[in-house]
C-alpha cells in the first residue's frame, strides 16, 4: 500500500517506514504528526481525493530537524563593478512513516 501526501507545497509517494525529508515543518523531534492524503493506493485500486481522501490518513514521526547543503549564487554588474556573494541552507525535517489509514 502506498499513499501520496501533500506537505510544504510539495507531493511525496510515501510507504510504511519510509524516511523522507520534506520542508521543515513545526513539530518537536519524537512527536506524531498527520498528512494530507491525496490519492492511496492498494491490492483492490487506487482512490483519488478530491482534493483530499474522505478519512484517510498518513501518521508519522519526526525524527530530526537541520538545514540542507549551502547554495552558493553571486551577483556582478559588469558596468559599474558591482559584486555580492549570496548563500542559502534550506531548513528541512525528516520523518518516518509510521502507518497509512485507508
């Protein structure tokens, strides 16, 4: 059985004990928390939300929260020698799927 869940503006194909990183989302580390289920699928078919399923339901557990790799960007202006360095961590939170409830 696998579910897709809709979390920081993003979709994720998510199985039981699956350990994804999604955005960083405001929950403690070791706390339970629930996605959106857009579509779950099984053995019998599949069932589309409309936007989401009617009770269904995806709980997980937050495992850790960090910040990803640097990105590195600079900025020139050619003419009037201008120059900017620029970097940026993007906060994220993993988490493991505990059960999916159809």
């Amino acid at each position: 059985m696998y579910a897709i869940i809709q979390t920081g503006g993003k979709q994720y194909k998510v199985q039981a004990n699956d350990v994804i990183t999604i955005e960083r989302i405001d929950a403690e580390v070791g706390s339970k928390v629930n996605f959106d289920v857009l579509m779950i699928s099984d053995d019998k078919g599949s069932v589309f939300g409309n936007p989401t399923v009617a009770g269904a339901k995806v709980e997980a557990e937050v495992l850790e929260h960090g910040k990803g790799k640097k990105v590195q960007l600079a900025i020139y202006k050619k003419m009037n020698g201008h120059h900017r360095a620029q970097g940026h961590r993007q906060p994220y939170s993993k988490v493991k799927i505990t059960t999916i409830v159809k």
